[in-house]
DNA sequence: AGCACA
C-alpha cells in the first residue's frame, strides 16, 4: 500500500489519471492545440491552459482513464516526443482526478459572491474594507481578492446563499462609502454575481485573503480615517444610521465601547470580555458594573478605529453558544477610564510592569512587547495569555483558575481542540503568519458567536468540558 | 521542465 496517494510528485510510477499534467508548452498555448494533440488518443472532455507562473503548463481531461493512459504510453516509448509549435511538451499524470475551473456561475445563488471593485486598484481597497462592508450582512467566513483582466475582484464566503443574496441585493452597483477609501478614488461600483464556489480554500493569511475566521481577529488596518462599517446607501435597516443624510457621522464615536450584556446565563468576567475584544485590537482597560438591573461594560481601545471594527463585528453577537451573554455596543461618551488596576470587576493592561505579582507575558514570552499593538494575541504562545495575570479575585474566578487554562488560545497554537465550527475549513496552523487568536467563532447556522465556553454564573465548568476550551 | 481554484 506505499503507492497510495500523496507520493512523491516528480516519478513515473504516478497514478494514472484522466487528467494529463502537460508543461513545456509554448507560451499562451490553446485549448485547441491541446485538443489537437490528445485526439489521436481519445475525446479530450476539459482542459485547463496557461497554467503556473509561466502560463506554459497545462491540463487535459480524457472521457476515460483509458485514453490518458495510451496517450502516455505512447510517448513513453515514442522516439517522437510529444509537440506543440515544435516545442517538446511533457506529459504526465496529474496529481489530481478532475480538472476543476471556470467557478464562476454568475446567477445561481449560492453562499459565495464574486465580487469585482470597479475604479480601483488592489491596493485602495483593503480587505478589511471589503470585510466591514459585506459584514453587515452576516457573518464573512472568508475573503479572496486577485486581480484578473475583469479588474479587481474578491470572493466573499457567507454562511448560507439567503445571506449571500442579502448582500448581492443590496450591494450590487452601488458603491463603497467614500470615507473607506483613500482620498484619490473617485468611484468604486460593485459588480456582484454569484461564483459557483462554496468553501474558498485559504491557505495563507494575508493582505489578499484570510480566512475570516481569523481576519476578525487580525484586522490591522493601515488608515487613520474612522472607519465605519456602514453603507448608508446600502445597508438601510440592517444596523442603526449612523450616517446622516450628508453623509456625517452622527452617532459620536469613541474609542470606549460600552456593552450590554444581554441574556446572561454565565459569568462574564474581565477575562472573558478581554478575549473577546482583544481579537480588534489592544484592550487598555475594562470596566464591569451593574447599571438598571443589568450587566454592563466599558472597554477602552487606543482609537477609535479599532473600536469601531470591534463594535460592528461584535455588535448583537454572543459570547456563548445558545444565545447567552448577548452583546449590545454603542460608542462610550468616555475616552479614558478611570479604574482599578486589578479587581474582579475592572482591569487596567496599561499598568503592566509595575511589579505587580508574576506577569507569565512577560516571563514567557521575550517578543510580547514589540507584538503587543498591533496584536495583542499573538504575544501569548500557550498558557494564562494575556490579561490573565490577575491575582485571584473574588468569588467564582477562584474556582477557575486562569493559569491553568489556554482560555484566548492565541495563534498559532491552538492547544488542544479549538472550536471548529463544523461548517468551517480547518484554520490553517501553519505557514501563515500567527496572526490571530482562535477567538472568533460562529454558529455554523445562524448567528455569529463567540465560541468562549460558558461557565456557570456559579463558578464551576459546566457540562465536564475544561474550561477556556475556545 | 515539474501540478491549478477564484
């Protein structure tokens, strides 16, 4: 069984394929060339050309596994190579059993737009722009952007086809929000059909493409302008106007959120909020108090921008599964909180080195400081991250102790099993850059949430799972 | 001359 699948590439003991690996070819070579050169064996059903950086390789797909094996025996042994234009072409097997392209179905709705950003290069449009504006729908799972002949384009993954056809709606030939761009873009119109992908294939995080599983959580943006993620033009009643009509932002911004918390079944703690907002950006500090019967929360950002990203990601999402600890943002009329630097109710992460207890940040791990602002996340590497240095505080934190927990595995780790959405593609652990935490999950369905399993307001890990699995 | 998606 040692020539099963996944062998060396570059043997001729491969597994005979219906699909033929051709390369050496002539530049730009036609799909009738290749078919002109496969008819002698059989019926060529599919080709794919110009393929690998040189666009001088190429596949072909016979009907029958039959006709691509006489076509490479017969050069195997033929004193005649194979030719294309004169030139000698080199035929192998495919590693691969189909040729698959051309994923572009254009109306049929499914859960993947194709989106292309007409009177922009690459680089006006971040991804993060794009994410704040088709977010507003539901939940991204991932983004792709390239740039083809049709201009600048990017895939879009939503959850579901109704999520994507929301979005397509409402945001096809309109235009992104000027103040998302940079000064020098005059129009930027959206061109939106449905690609016939379902599950984008990620494989590394970058400025191109993430997996949004990840992208929430290392959204880095480069601007300074305020950033909204609102479409006033588009989005009309799926978030509350924050645009007046002449386009001026009327609700104040902040760089303090305050939250809500809704529906809350476990204990929501300093540590736990931490988490959550940590994935936008550096928290400097968190306030919990009770206010009208109701639990509420401060958390302050460095800026607004990154405020704004956390609030419009996190706005209505839950911290648990089920519904619990609903989280409702607005913009804090404070800029700079006032509170104690460790208590059970408020934390202060500006205060770091001041001699208070053991700091594991620091102690573990010697790049923290320099990966702290710009994320935060990736300074933890594996136990008690960041924040979690508190000196036990009262009541219900005691009978979980944050030092023993991976509770905010951060990237790049993801110790034990991190939540995986069942719907979602494993998060790549490798050869992309450890942006980002495993912090940012969703209901595969519905509602996007936070995968932070819940304590009971009690204390004690509930239904036998450890706690800070994430 | 050496395996793609969009």
């Amino acid at each position: 069984m040692s020539s099963s699948s996944g062998q060396p590439q570059f043997r001729y003991t491969q597994t005979p394929s219906k699909v033929l690996h051709l390369r050496n070819l002539p530049w730009e070579c036609t799909e009738e060339e290749l078919i002109e050169l496969g008819k002698p064996f059989g019926k060529i059903v599919n080709t794919k050309c110009n393929v690998g950086a040189n666009r001088n390789q190429a596949f072909v797909e016979f009907a029958d596994l039959n006709q691509a094996i006489s076509m490479v025996s017969y050069y195997a042994s033929s004193s005649e190579p194979a030719q294309v234009r004169g030139k000698t072409v080199y035929i192998q097997y495919s590693n691969r059993q189909e040729i698959v392209n051309n994923k572009v179905s254009g109306e049929v709705a499914g859960n993947v737009l194709l989106v292309t950003i007409e009177g922009v290069e690459a680089g006006d449009v971040s991804i993060d722009v794009i994410h704040l504006v088709f977010s507003a729908f539901g939940f991204v799972h991932k983004i792709a952007t390239f740039e083809k002949a049709a201009g600048f384009q990017a895939l879009i993954q939503y959850t579901d086809a109704a999520t994507a056809s929301e979005a397509k709606n409402a945001l096809d030939g309109r235009s992104i929000p000027r103040y998302l761009l940079p000064e020098h873009v005059t129009s930027c119109y959206l061109r939106i059909s449905f690609s016939a992908h379902t599950d984008l294939n990620i494989k590394f995080q970058s400025h191109r493409s993430r997996s949004l599983r990840s992208v929430n959580l290392a959204i880095n943006l480069d601007y300074t302008n305020p950033y909204l993620p609102v479409n006033p033009s588009a989005i009309e009643g799926n978030l509350q106007p924050m645009v007046g009509p002449d386009g001026k932002i009327k609700e104040p911004e902040s760089n303090v959120l305050l939250a809500a918390i809704e529906n809350m079944q476990y204990a929501v703690t300093v540590d736990v909020l931490y988490t959550v907002f940590s994935a936008f950006g550096t928290v400097q500090k968190i306030a919990i108090f009770e206010k009208n019967g109701g639990t509420q929360a401060l958390i302050q950002y460095p800026d607004v921008t990154t405020a704004a990203v956390a609030k419009e990601a996190l706005e209505g999402h839950c911290i648990y599964d089920g519904g619990y600890c609903k989280l409702h943002l607005s913009y804090s009329r404070h800029t700079d909180l006032n509170v104690k630097a460790y208590s059970d109710k408020s934390r202060d992460y500006t205060i770091s080195s001041t001699g208070i207890l053991s700091n594991p940040q620091a102690s573990s791990v010697p790049s923290a400081s320099t990966g702290w602002q710009t994320n935060p996340q990736v300074a933890g590497t594996s136990v008690g991250s960041i924040g979690m240095q508190a000196p036990v505080p009262v009541g219900q934190a005691a009978a979980w102790d944050p030092s023993k927990t991976t509770f905010a595995s951060p990237a790049g780790t993801f110790p034990g099993q991190p939540f995986v959405p069942s719907a979602g593609a494993p998060f790549p652990t490798s050869g992309g850059p450890p942006s980002a935490p495993a912090g940012y999950f969703q209901a595969p369905q519905q509602r996007p949430q936070y995968g932070v399993q819940p304590r009971p307001a009690s204390g004690a890990p509930p239904y036998g799972q450890p706690p800070g699995y994430f």
